[in-house]
C-alpha cells in the first residue's frame, strides 16, 4: 500500500490540520436511518453527564450539609439525612450506569449498520466506474479505503463522536456552574484553557507536519521494498544483496527519524496538557485565595467548590482534545471513502437491448418469454415501433479516432468491418494500439470520434451489459477468483449446467490437465490460481469464454504463454471454439494470427496494412519485414 | 515468539527501559499531586491561611515541573524506542528475506512477504509504543493508588479489595467470550479483503461478463457476516464500561458513606474532608486504569496476528546456505548432473526432474528444448544452486555445488531468468549489477556483445537514460537484451539464458550468438528457447520432456531420432521461419 501517494491527509502543506465538515455531514447522513436509536442514545449521553456532574458537585452538598456543621458548629450528627443523601447520589449514579450501557449497546448496531452500508454502497458503486478509474488508481490505494479508512471510520463511530458529544456537555454544564459561583474566576480559567490550547495546537502543529513526512517515508521505503521484494530472485541470481540491503537501511533510517518525531510531538501532548491542568489549578487557588481572604469578594467555600469545578472543567477539554486528533483523521478517511463514492458511473445511455426470439421459415422474429437459444437486438424506436435485429455478430468501424485523454490520441482513423463469422488479426508493436480497438468494442473506453457499430446498430445505443454479453474475452493475464474450478469455468455463464462447462473446457483443451488436479473439476482455486502455471491458467479463461457462448470474440494474446507444441494440441479446440464466430485475434506470434480472414498491421494507432496472410507477404512491407524476423516485435 | 521479535531492540534497549521508568515517575508524581491539592483545600483555602495556599502552591508549581518533565522524558523516549525497534525489525525482516533460497521465497511469495514488511511492523510498532507507556502506567498507577488510598484509610481498603476482584473477573468473563469471537472477525475481514482484491484485478473479466451484481452479492454476503460478528463482539465488549463505571460509583459511595460517618465520628480528627476528596480521586485513578489494562488488552490481541507472521519469516531457516572451509574458486565450466531428481515440495507426488543424468564440456553451446512444464527452468536453475537436487548431484567444474561458496558459484555461473526484471535507475547502473566497478569501456563492450549498445546510444541519454520500475520503458526485445549484457559484465564461466531472446528478432538473434562464439568461446553457453532456430547450431541440443531427457543430440541428429524435436521444427518452420 503506497501511503505516501494517497490524498486527503488530514494536514496541508504546511502541516495544518483541516477540518472536512462535508464529510462529516455526509456520516450524520448515514446516521440518520438510525435517528431514533441516536435520539436514545444522545439522550443516555446527556443523563450519563449530568449523572457524573452532580456526583461531583454532590459531594461538596454532603460535606457542607453533613459533615461541617457537625465539625464546626457541633451539631447533633443527621445520619437519616445523610443516608438519605447517599441513597439519592446511589440512584443517581446508577441511572448514569443505565444510560451508559443502552447507549453502548444502542451504538453498537447503529455504527455496525453504518458501517456495513458504507461498505456495500462502496463496492457497489465501484462496480460502476469506468476502466479508466481503475486504470489510473493503485490496487493499494483503493484497497486501502476498504481497509484502513473504514477502521477510522468505525473508531470515530464508536468512540470518538460519543465521547465529543458528553465532553461538550459536561464543558458546558460546568461552565454554567461556574459562572454561578464566580464570574471572575471563571473569565480567570477561560483565559488560562485559551492559553493552554493555543500551546497544545503548535505541538499538535509540529505532531502534524512530521506525521506528513513519516507517511511520505513510508510510502518511500513501502516502494522501494515492492520493487527489490518482487525482483528478489534476480537479486539472488546476481549476489546483490548488499547492495540492495544499504539502499533500504539508507531508507529505513530515514523513515525512522521522521517516524521518531512524529510519535514524539504527539507523545509529550498529553503530559504537558495534564500538567498545565495542574498549574491551572494552583493559579485559581491563589488568585482565589487572595480574592477570598483580601477583599473578601468570594467565600472560602465558594473558591473550594470552584476548584473542585475546575477540574471537572479540565478534565472534558483534555479529553476533547485528544479526540480531537482522531476525528479529523476518521473525516479525513471518510472523505477518501466518499471520492470514490462521487466517482462518476459509467455512462449507459443505451436502450438496444438483447432478447430472446424464435425465428420462422419466412425469417419473422418475434419476441419469446422462454430460452430460444436464439438472440436479437430489440429495437424500440421513438415512434413506439420495435423492431428486431438478428444477433450475428457483425462489427464496423467508421473512422474511428480515441485517446485515453484528450491531447493525446492513440487511434487515428481506424475503419474496418468484420463480417459476421471471420477471424480479423491484429499485429504491431507494443504501443500501436491493439488492445485499445478491442476495448473499444465492448465499451470499456467510449471513442472521440466516429461510428462503431454492432449488427448494423451504433454501439452507443446498445445498453452497456447486453453489449458485453454479446462478445466473449480472453485476456493475456488471466484472473481467476476464489473457488472450485467448476466456478470459475461457470463464470462466463452462470446458468451453465457441470456438463456444459466441462464440454466447454474439453473444447478449450483444458479438460485434461483439470482432470490432473487433486479433485479435478471440484479443486479449488485459491489466490488467483498461482498454483497453476500460466498456460493452465489461459486455457482455463479460454473454456470460460468458451461455456459464454458469444457471437464475438476477442482473444488479446490469449495463447501467449501456451508453448507452440501444446497450442498445437490446443489448437483444433481453438479452431472448433471460432468456428460460426467473429474472432478479434491478438497475438505476438505470427503462427497464431497467419490463417486469418483479415490481418491489420497497425503502426502508432493507424492501420498501414491490411489484408489475407498471402497478399502480405507478396506486398513486402512492414509484415513481410516481422515475419521473416527483419523486425523485432513487442 | 515476542521474545524472538524483541531481540530486535538491540540499540534502543536503553530507550526501552527509560520510557517505562520515567512513566512509573510520572505516576508517582501524578498520584503525589492530589494529595497535596487535597492539603492546599484543608490546610488553605478552609482555613482562608493564604501563606499556606501559596507554599503549597509552589510546591505543587514545582511537583508539575518534575511530572511535565518526566512525561516528555517518557514520550520522547518511547516514540524513540518504538521508531528505532519498527526499524530494527523491519531490517531484520529484510535481512532474512535476502538470505532466502528461491524456495523460502515460493513458501511466503512477494505479496506476503511485502504485507510483513509494511502493514505488520507498523501494527506491532504500534502495539510496542503502548506497551511501553501505557502497560506500564496504567498497572503502576493502579497499584500506587490502591497503596495511598490504603494508606490515607486503612479501615476502607476493604472497599477496594472486594470490588477490584469482581471487576477483574467480570472483564475477564467478558473478554474470553469476546476473544473467539474477534478471531472470527479477523478471519472474515481477510476474506473481505481478498473479495475486494480479486474483484480489483479481475475488474476487466467482471465487466466484461457482466458479473456486477454477482461480485456485489459475493461482497454483500461477507460484509453481512462481519456486520453480525462484529455487532456480536461489541455487544460483549459494551458491557465492559458499565461494569466499570458501576464499581467506580460504587466505590464512590461507600466511600462517601463510610468515610462521611468516620469524620462525623472521628470529630474530624482521624479524618479529614481532605482525606476524602483525595480518597475519591484515588478510586477514579483505581479504576481508570483498570479500563486502560483491558482496552490494551484487545490491542495486544489485535496486534499478535501481526507479530506471528513476521515471526514466520524471522523463524523461516534458508534453504541453502554456504557450507564452512567452502570451495572459492570454479576451476572452469564444466557441468554434470549424476543421476539427479528434484521436487519443489516434498509433497509432490511426481518429482520435476527425474533421473537426469547430463554432461557437459566447459565451453560447449547447450541447446535446450521442451514443452510447458518439461522442467527446462527447473534443469538449469539446479547449476547456480538456486535450488538443491533432492537426489544425486549437480556439480560445476567437477565439483559439487553444495561445497562452493554460494557468492563464488552464482559469479561464476550468470543466469538470465525467464522473468527478466530491471530496477528503477538509468541504464548504467542496471548494468552495473553485474559489475559494480565496471568501467564504462567494459560497459560499452558486453552491451555491443548482447547487440544492446546501438538502442541504448540511439536515446539522446545513451546510457545514463532512466529506466522505470520494472522496466516499463523499453520494449520486451531491449529489456531481454540489456539483461543479457547485465549478465555478461559479470565475467561468467558459464552463461545461461532461459527463454531471453523470445522478444527478439531473429536476425539481431543470431547476431547474438556469433557474437558469443566470437567473443566468449570459453564460456559454457546454455540456451533455453522456444524458437529452433535459436538453439539449432548448438554443439548439443537437449530434449526436455516431462521432466526427463528425451533426447539428445545435435540438430541433424535429432531430426532423425526425436520425433518431439522433429514435430516442432517442422511447425515453426511451416509457421514462420521464412528467413531461416
């Protein structure tokens, strides 16, 4: 996880803390399905304050009324009463232990819903964006949304937002309670809090701007063991351990300096905040006494029970500081769960969509509610007119230009039909833009100008989901997913019974070294399938393609790392798999692509050649040129 | 198991040992200053004795002096001692890693063993940091309450040693029932996570099947299971503070009652209000820290899943390791295998390498040929002991490689792995890996040997042009071949090239090989390919098959005897080897 490049710290530049109330007004947002739950729970918060408030005040009543007056003024003692008081302060206290065990347990399934929402509109949003997002964001970095910010999140659910909340009560309560007692006592604590939190929020400050650099080292050294980690092996290979070991203690070091800061800053606050709390404390009672004893503004009681109030005072604000810290962190975690959430979907503007028709000997289609194993586009026009089109898998381009972004175009021009049925290749060097036109026909990326069209329709106008099921992928890396083999094949169709899948992976060639596996076709698969080495693992895309059963497929080096001797073997399964179908080939060797319909030699996103494998060669150009090994592919 | 990982303290032992000392101070002067707020009430502010209120007042100034003191002492120590251990540790952790035979690295695979090096040492970081304050404070300050509040009123101790039992039973009770239940919380937070992963990588198959709504099922049925485990465990664990805060009160009141009836009592003699003011911040501070002994608690839990796994790979031994009075020097480049047979795990029913019994002369060009899965990688990684044989024997130079220096053997025998990598850095410095002393003109010759030199200089950098992480920049052809010249500079005696010219062309191919028939006829050449063509003017061409030598021979030959051989040169050359 590259921590160093995530956005949204909770610092700027310069190490100052922000606040994101936008965030923050969105959490309260997920909240509020639980707004009668929070109202009780708010409710316990306050009973629980007001609870530990008069506990502390309440001892001051039982010595006044108890106990001075049987000291001083040897009054008879009124042990009834002061039963009666210790009772009441009993029944006190123990609504507080009520309160704070509903709101504890009323928190609980509210935060954990929260939470739990949080999480399924995340994934499920994230379902909609675009391939560019995931193009242009880490794995770590959105993972890391999932992982550490909702963490944040829950704390804040959970500790942070209850206890803010009873601190500022219990602030506020004292405060009232104060300014009763002594207004210039009071204006005498308020000056010196400032005082202390003002001090507190330069260290917090400093705290800040060394948390920035440590996340930045870390992001660093996290790279820089990525890199040496996954090239271990050549590290071996060449004895350059030592060398590579200097370079990461010299990064190590550096994250352990600023890593040693940061904790130290943040370390110390609480001493210094706590003491000051204490040096408060002798200042009232000084300033107190003199106001008590020389002019005798104040009664000695009154400065004894103020003290006494101070400390419940500063006690809350200690407290608030320190949660503080953790709220802008949660907010800061929550706004980067949010910007994914506000990531812009897909567009869909499509309503073409894919149904299932029975067609009769005069070639009248019409609509079926049941499985036909017949397809046709339905076609609702603006007059209210439906029309429907076979599904055959014919595919065209009309001068097609595309960029990923807007200055710089990768695809210029690009025309070419498929008919539906044909094998069309693709050949070029790494950059020329292979991959891009398969992308483009299923849509993963929208073009800037010109015209696709599927079966004779703009593919704008086909609903994005029916259109993907329409063509078949296989792509040169293969992702596999937790589970039994059988699933994995099942994927491409899920309603696909055992039999069609293993007929599907028997077609691939993939049924036999399935059958090699401990349990065959119940074996599972587990990260990502790395037991299985890379050619088992692109036969095994290739049947699920396969058990999809599309009109048109797209092959992106699907064969690469099967050897030649194998893809031979694999190889009338793969013509079997083609036959009746519009095949887009990608491949890097030649032999794959030779008895092609079409071949297209693109060259920096332009099409320079295109035709059968024997007019290539007899033209002499750039294909002539590859495949007599002139020119260095890749 | 944390005895293993605190051996990584070394240097900052004294930091260690520091934080937790001027803690404990910190707490005597804590504990200290109620007591004496206590005598500024009674002695002061009651008696309206101003002389007093400012003695103590000074005192209490300079007691907060010593306590401010100690606490940053304390913080700047344990932010010291927790940087300097994560440190320690996560060189420890790289430092057994580079020691790692090719197997340990299988065993743990990058992924694993990046988490460990990140997440992990930050997590157990952070557990130490509190252990070292906090674990100690909280215990400490405990224990030094309950002796003043004892001490202040010895006939109300009973309080404490009646509630202080129940409460510790009471959240132990609450802690075992929620313990097995957070370790099914951890599990399943894996399992969201590997949901979220796959769907991450595989998002082009997701959308390009259509499968949205399956993957947000598959996540909708994970997190529903977290939802009601962790709603589970918290439930549990939302008993701890009323629990807590009931023996707080309950302290609180009987001390109230007990201690208000001894000063009515006592006339105020043997008990003071004073005493009972300080006698309730004793109970507050009892049983704070008992809430900090608990919550620390779930922390430690937390944090020992981390702390297990960088123990795995502290406790995971290397392999292969240089055996003592090694062989250092590789008398040339001859390399026999006796008999040998290989399994990457001992589980493995049926061994990679069966039986292979293969000689060749120092000098001699190697040609090897097989299928997926024929153990060609396998066969040649055996030479610079990458891996051990698990019978038999592999030697170079007549000698076997288990007696070599292991640093000797790998600079004598250059290999070009299939999975080519190349490190950010220009050019030069990839190349150097070779050879870090290399001069520019031995550079310059081993990049022309490995037809690398004319693109290299073709880039207005030339050779100081930077190269991206894993090498991004340049085509596979370029990257296979600077690999290549990055071998070559390390002046081997025998050179291996496994499949590390299959992105580049034919011709500038062979170019290659006349170069090195030319130029390096001492070195033993091995060449693993998929193209004839590569290896067809070897003096010896190896059959693979299956993990035993189906033939061997030389081209002629083996057009003859090997039909596996016959049938793949007879495709490539139906397939493309026009130029040949």
């Amino acid at each position: 996880m590259n921590r160093g490049k995530r956005q949204g710290t909770p610092y700027d530049e310069k190490g100052k803390m922000k606040i994101d109330w936008g965030s923050f007004k969105r959490v309260l947002k997920y909240l509020s399905a639980y707004k009668l739950r929070l109202f009780v729970v708010a409710l316990c918060i306050l009973v629980n304050a007001i609870a530990g408030v008069i506990g502390s005040m309440y001892l001051k009543t039982i010595i006044d009324g108890f106990i001075t007056p049987v000291l001083k003024d040897n009054m008879p003692a009124d042990l009834a009463g002061l039963t009666g008081a210790i009772l009441f302060l009993g029944a006190v206290y123990l609504c507080g232990v009520v309160a704070t065990f509903f709101q504890n347990r009323i928190m609980v399934t509210a935060s954990q819903g929260v939470l739990k929402r949080v999480r399924d509109d995340l994934f499920s949003h994230m379902q909609t964006l675009p391939i560019k997002y995931f193009d242009t964001h880490t794995y770590g970095d959105v993972m890391s949304r999932y992982t550490s910010d909702t963490d944040t999140l829950e704390q804040m659910l959970t500790q942070t937002l209850p206890e803010v909340l009873s601190s500022i009560i219990k602030i506020t309560s004292t405060l009232v309670a104060m300014f009763i007692v002594s207004v210039p006592l009071t204006f005498v604590i308020l000056t010196t809090v400032t005082l202390v939190m003002i001090f507190s929020r330069r260290i917090a400050g400093k705290s800040g701007r060394h948390f920035v650099g440590q996340q930045k080292a870390l992001g660093d050294l996290n790279g820089y063991i990525e890199e040496t980690v996954s090239g271990q092996k050549v590290v071996k290979v060449f004895n350059h351990e030592e060398a590579t070991t200097d370079e990461f203690r010299r990064r190590n070091d550096f994250l352990c300096r600023e890593a040693t800061n940061a904790h130290k800053y943040a370390n110390i606050l609480m001493p210094i905040m706590g003491n000051l709390g204490h040096l408060q404390y002798v200042i009232l009672a000084v300033v107190g006494g003199a106001l008590a004893v020389g002019p005798g503004w104040l009664t000695l009681g009154a400065v004894a029970s103020f003290l006494q109030l101070s400390k419940s005072f500063t006690m809350p604000i200690n407290q608030l500081s320190g949660q503080i810290n953790a709220f802008i962190m949660a907010l800061a975690g929550a706004g980067r769960i949010f910007e994914l959430m506000d990531e812009e979907s897909e567009h869909d503007d499509g309503y073409v969509t894919l149904a299932n028709v029975n067609i009769d000997e005069n070639g009248v289609i019409t609509e079926s509610d049941t499985k036909t194993g017949k397809w046709a586009w339905r076609h609702p026009h603006g007059t209210g007119e439906v029309t429907y089109t076979p599904l055959c898998g014919k595919v065209e381009f009309f001068d097609v230009d595309f960029g990923y972004n807007e200055e710089k175009i990768v695809l210029h021009n690009i025309s070419m039909y498929a008919k539906p049925g044909q094998k069309v290749a693709f050949v070029g060097a790494t950059g020329a833009g292979k991959t891009t036109i398969t992308n483009l026909i299923n849509r993963f990326y929208d073009i800037a100008d010109g015209k696709i069209r599927y079966d004779g329709i703009n593919i704008n106008k086909i609903r994005k989901s029916d259109l993907r099921r329409s063509l078949g992928m296989v792509l040169q890396d293969v992702n596999l997913f937790t589970g039994t083999v059988m699933d994995n094949i099942r994927y491409g169709r899920l309603d696909a019974t055992d039999g069609e899948c293993i007929a599907a992976a028997k077609l691939s060639g993939a049924d036999g070294f399935i059958r090699m596996l401990p349990e065959g076709y119940s074996t599972v698969i587990s990260g990502d399938g790395s037991d299985l080495s890379q050619g088992q693992r692109q036969l095994l895309s290739i049947a699920r393609a396969a058990v999809a059963d599309p009109p048109v497929m797209i092959l992106d080096e699907a064969t690469s790392s099967i050897d030649t001797r194998t893809e031979m073997i694999v190889q009338r399964g793969m013509d079997a798999l083609m036959k009746g179908r519009t095949v887009f080939v990608i491949a890097h060797r030649l032999s794959t692509v030779k008895n092609s319909d079409v071949i297209m030699v693109l060259d920096h996103g332009v099409i320079i050649e295109r035709g059968d494998h024997e007019s290539l060669i007899a033209q002499k150009g750039q294909y002539y040129q590859l495949y007599t090994g002139a020119f260095e592919l890749e | 198991m944390i005895r293993k990982l605190l051996r990584s303290v070394r240097e900052f032992r004294i930091n260690s040992i520091l934080a937790p000392i001027f803690v404990s101070m910190e707490v005597v002067m804590e504990v200290l200053i109620p007591f004496l707020t206590a005598r500024l009430i009674d002695e002061g502010i009651d008696r309206g004795d101003m002389g007093r209120v400012l003695t103590y007042g000074g005192i209490l100034i300079a007691f907060c002096a010593v306590s401010l003191t100690f606490g940053v002492l304390s913080g700047a120590n344990a932010a010291k001692a927790s940087a300097g251990f994560a440190r320690n540790l996560r060189s420890d952790l790289f430092d057994s890693v580079e020691r790692f035979s090719f197997s340990n690295i299988d065993r743990f695979s990058s992924a694993g063993i990046v988490t460990r090096l990140t997440t992990d040492v930050t997590n157990v970081q952070n557990a130490f940091q509190m252990v070292i304050r906090i674990a100690v404070r909280a215990p400490f300050m405990m224990i030094f309450s309950l002796v003043m509040a004892i001490s202040t009123a010895p006939s109300l101790a009973w309080i404490y040693l009646t509630v202080v039992p129940i409460l510790g039973i009471g959240l132990g009770f609450i802690m075992t029932r929620a313990h097995p239940v957070f370790k099914r919380v951890f599990k399943t937070y894996d399992k969201l996570n590997r949901t979220v992963q796959e769907d991450l990588r595989g998002i082009r198959v997701v959308k390009a099947y259509v499968r949205e709504d399956r993957e947000r099922e598959k996540f909708g049925a994970v997190s529903e299971d977290i939802y009601r485990d962790f709603s589970r465990a918290a439930r549990l664990i939302a008993f701890n503070a009323p629990l807590l805060q009931f023996c707080a009160y309950f302290c609180m009141i009987m001390v109230s009652w007990f201690g208000s009836r001894m000063i009515i009592q006592s006339g105020g003699v043997d008990f003071t209000t004073g005493n009972l003011t300080a006698m309730i911040t004793y109970s507050m501070q009892i049983l704070m820290s008992l809430m900090m002994v608990s919550m620390i608690f779930i922390m430690l839990v937390i944090s020992r899943a981390s702390a297990e796994r960088i123990a795995e790979v502290l406790d995971e031994k290397p392999d292969i390791v240089s055996p003592e009075g090694a062989v250092t020097e590789v008398p040339d480049g001859s390399i026999d295998f006796d008999n040998v047979t290989f399994a990457y795990s001992d589980r493995s029913e049926k061994p990679c390498l069966d039986d292979v019994d293969l000689h060749i002369k120092s000098g001699a060009t190697v040609g090897i040929i097989g299928g997926t899965g024929s153990s060609k990688s396998t066969l040649v990684q055996l030479i610079p002991r990458l891996y051990d044989v698990a019978e038999g024997s592999v030697r170079v130079g007549g000698i076997d490689v288990r007696d070599y220096d292991l640093k000797v053997l790998r600079d004598a025998v250059a290999m070009v792995l299939q999975k080519n990598v190349l490190f950010s850095g220009t050019v030069k410095e990839n190349l150097r890996w070779g050879d870090p002393d290399a001069t520019d003109e031995q550079i310059e010759r081993v990049c022309r040997l490995a037809q690398a030199h004319d693109f290299i200089v073709a880039h207005p950098d030339g050779y100081d042009r930077m190269i991206e992480q894993g090498g991004a920049n340049v085509s596979g052809g370029q990257k296979q071949r600077l690999c290549i010249a990055r071998a070559l500079l390390k002046h081997p005696k025998v050179l291996i090239l496994d499949d590390s010219t299959s992105a580049v062309d034919t011709a500038t191919d062979a170019k290659i090989r006349a170069s090195f028939a030319a130029d390096i006829p001492d070195v033993t050449k091995i060449i693993i390919a998929q193209r004839i063509a590569s290896v067809e003017d070897a003096d010896v061409i190896i059959v693979m098959d299956d993990g035993r030598i189906e033939n061997i021979g030389t081209h002629g030959e083996l057009l003859e005897k090997s039909p596996i051989y016959r049938e793949v040169w007879e495709t490539q050359k139906k397939g493309g080897a026009l130029g040949e």
